[in-house]
C-alpha cells in the first residue's frame, strides 16, 4: 500500500485547488498528502472530439512515480476514453497513478451559476473515486457510496464524498 499521496496539477490547474484537495484527502485515507509538480498538458487533444483522451495523461503522471506513492493528477481538460463520451476521471490501478478532470464539474459546463462549494465537493468525490480505485475497490452498486458509477453529474451530485459500510470493510482488507 502507498505511503503518500502525491497531487499533481497540470499547467491548467490553479493551486488553490490541489491546497484544498490536500487537506480532505489527507483526512479521509489516514496519509500524507504532497503537492508534485507541475506538468504540461500531454499531446493529446482531440480536435474533431473537442476533448483530451486520457492515457497520455496517464502516461505522464506514471513518468513521475518514485516508489509506493499513489499519483493523482488534476486537469481542467475534458477526458474522454475510447468507447466513453467523456471521463470525470480514470485509475491505472496496478500503475498507481490516477487523473480526474475539472471540465464537467463546474456548473457553468450546464448553463448554470457558479457554485464554489458545490464544485468543491464534486473535485472531492471524484478524487476520492479515483484514488479508491487505486486502493483495489470497484465501482458499487450503492448509488450513494463515492465508488458508484458517475454516467452524469447528477450521479457525481447524489453520491457522498465517503464510502459505504461494505466499502469501508473491503478498504481496511485492501489497506
């Protein structure tokens, strides 16, 4: 299991983001939680998509791995996957390394007023995601546990930033 936690913004990214980040991540997994640096958008953009495919994203943050810390990367690109109309985020699991994207959780991306808690809360529930991936779990049947599946951000909104009681418990065996 990690020994840390390493935050890494691409260029994107403004700080105040991964500060906040740090301190709810440090919170909910019991670890240090570190700020990497800073790294340029891969080249990966998509022209006819409008979107960022998301394993050179990947690719970049594996490039940083120094040992057994878990690698999460932020970016304001929006992801997609092959097969996917876009990704809030994406694990390499056995990688260790993990992205989340900021493009869809504003909610100006809807039409709608900006709302700073809400966005808050939304990085925080996608990073806790992504980041239980890498700690082995899967995604959960429990429409309110923070691994359940976002198909829309109305998924990512009904979920908790925590996981479930069966979560929890697989967590702990995995730790």
């Amino acid at each position: 299991m990690p020994d840390k936690i390493v935050l890494v913004r691409f260029e994107d990214v403004v700080s105040s983001i991964s500060r906040s980040l740090k301190r709810e991540l440090a919170r909910v997994f019991s670890l240090p939680v570190e700020e990497g640096t800073v790294l340029p958008l891969p080249n990966a953009y998509d022209a006819n998509r409008h979107q960022y495919l998301s394993l050179p994203f990947l690719e970049s943050l594996l490039s940083l791995k120094q040992g057994k810390e878990f690698i999460l990367g932020i970016t304001e690109a929006d992801l997609y996957a092959p097969g996917l109309n876009f990704i809030f985020g994406e694990a390499a699991l056995m990688a260790g390394v993990a992205v989340i994207s900021l493009a869809r959780l504003y909610s100006s991306f809807y039409g709608l007023p900006e709302d700073e808690d809400l966005f808050k809360e939304r990085v925080l529930k996608e990073a806790v995601h992504e980041l239980g991936h890498l700690f082995g779990l899967k995604h959960c049947p429990n429409p309110h546990c923070v691994m359940h599946f976002s198909n829309s951000i109305n998924d990512t909104d009904v979920k908790a930033a925590s996981f479930c009681e069966v979560c929890k418990r697989k967590l702990r065996l995995n730790s």
